[in-house]
C-alpha cells in the first residue's frame, strides 16, 4: 500500500505519523502557540527530529463551533508559512488542511505533499476536479454539516453502515476525477458523540474500503479528556492508549500533536505485530 508524494512512493505498510501544526487562534489545543516563525520553525523541526512522516498545517479551525473565516484570511494565514517551511525543510512532506480548492491550488503549487480534506469534497464543489488535476494524495473525512453546525448532526440509524455509505458515494465522485491516492478519515469528533467515536474505534476494521489506508485522528480530543474528567493539556496518556488501538483495529496514518510517543506506538505496535 503507498502513496505517490511529489514523485516518492510512501508506503504504508508501516503505519506513518502525521504530526500537527495548527496556526489558528482558537484551535482546541494549541491554538494560538506559533504566532512567529521561530516558533513555527522550531515546533516543526521538533516533529521532524521525532520521526513525523508528514506535517499537517491547518489554517481554519475546525472545532466544533469555530468561527468562519473567509478564503482570503485562510490564505493569508496559511500561504507564508508553507513557504517558509519549505524554504528551511526542502524534503518535508506538507498536508495542507483544508475544504476549499483555491487554497489547495496555491499550496500544493507552493510545493505541498497531500490535501486533507474535512468535508470530503463536499464544502467547495471544485475541490475533487481540483485534486484530480493537482494529481496528489487525497484525504477524505466523514462529517456532516460544518464545524459551526455539526455537534447538532449526530442523529444515525446505523453510524457504521451511514460511514460506509457516505464514503462509497465520495469515492465513487472523486473517481470520475481520476483522483488515484486516497486516504480515508472516520471524522473522530465531527458530527459524532463521544460514544459514538467510541464505537467508530471498535469497528474501525469495517472501514476498511476497496483495500484504501485509514488515517485517525484522536490526538487529544474530547472523547478522551471528557471520558477521564481532565483537560487536552492531560490528555496525552488517553491519546496514546487510543493510538494504539486504532492500530489494532487497522490504522495506517495518525494525525497527532506528539509525534515522539505516536513513533513509540507504531513501533511498539510493529514488534508485538511481529512476534
């Protein structure tokens, strides 16, 4: 199993780590962190020494009940910094997250690896022709509704069977685009409850569709620090617990902000796979 990034074949056989750069104000965890290059420099160059396969650079919050920022202010915030990543880490594979087409565009053309896409192409309808022609790797997620509506979308007759549904369709879309390197995301948090996310974990297997690689993200969400009465700053024990099953349960990329105990997962995990 690999995916083409800028011309390199990465294979994910071995399970890969995502390591997170928010440089939003009000992401839920470290919103607000990197206001200045050197922190930014330093934050990514940390993940990279720890092993990060790919960053993940997000510019428009997701959490539930963001505020909307307009496409000129996401550009704004996001296009200086992915030149300034690549200008000082060349080899760096950068995931631009991301639901609208013209920030892809602009990013990947800057030199970006993977898009990764919250709404699955359902936010900007020129987002998976988009891809098609950018020709890179593709994460799709489940959720319903938007960030600032979702929370009150998590009504389902079968979580499961919907998921399954709502990715056959996509995938069935982004194909007619020629979109070839997809990755798939469950969506822990968007429009799911904490039981729900509980359940999507357990039967992760059955997410396994037509042989594509599953990315989770779980990385101190509220699933884990609502579940155990404490905070995202305490949430990372509860994070790598959870990282471990999902590896069990099949994961092929984690999106985390700790990349150092993510890397000590897979590899953990490896041995045991192995024995």
């Amino acid at each position: 199993m690999t995916i083409n990034c800028k011309g390199n074949l990465i294979s994910l056989d071995t399970p890969k780590v995502m390591g997170v750069l928010n440089i939003t104000p009000d992401s839920f965890y470290d919103g607000g962190k990197y206001k200045n290059s050197p922190a930014l420099l330093n934050q990514v160059e940390k993940m990279l020494l720890e092993g990060a396969d790919f960053i993940d650079i997000g510019a428009y919050s997701s959490r539930p009940g963001a505020k909307h920022i307009t496409e000129e202010e996401e550009l704004s915030r996001i296009t200086p910094v992915v030149s300034l990543l690549l200008e000082k880490f060349p080899e760096a594979l950068l995931s631009i997250d991301t639901f609208r087409s013209k920030v892809a565009t602009y990013c990947i053309e800057a030199g970006a690896a993977i898009i990764n896409d919250i709404s699955a192409g359902t936010l900007d309808d020129a987002m998976l022709p988009t891809i098609g022609r950018l020709q890179v790797p593709y994460i799709m997620m489940h959720m319903k509704g938007t960030p600032q509506t979702m929370t009150s979308l998590t009504e389902y007759d079968n979580l499961i069977k919907e998921i399954q549904l709502y990715f056959s369709k996509r995938l069935q879309k982004a194909k007619s685009y020629q979109i070839n390197d997809i990755i798939l995301d469950p969506g822990f948090g968007f429009a799911k409850n904490i039981s729900q996310n509980f359940t999507l974990l357990k039967k992760l297997p059955l997410l396994q569709l037509q042989e594509l690689p599953i990315l989770v993200g779980l990385s101190r969400k509220s699933m884990i620090y609502k579940s155990l009465q404490t905070t995202p700053d305490e949430a990372l024990n509860g994070t790598t617990v959870l990282n471990t099953l999902a590896l069990h349960n099949g994961a092929h990329i984690l999106r985390v902000h700790d990349v150092k105990e993510a890397k000590e997962c897979v590899t953990l995990y490896s041995l045991y796979n192995s024995a």
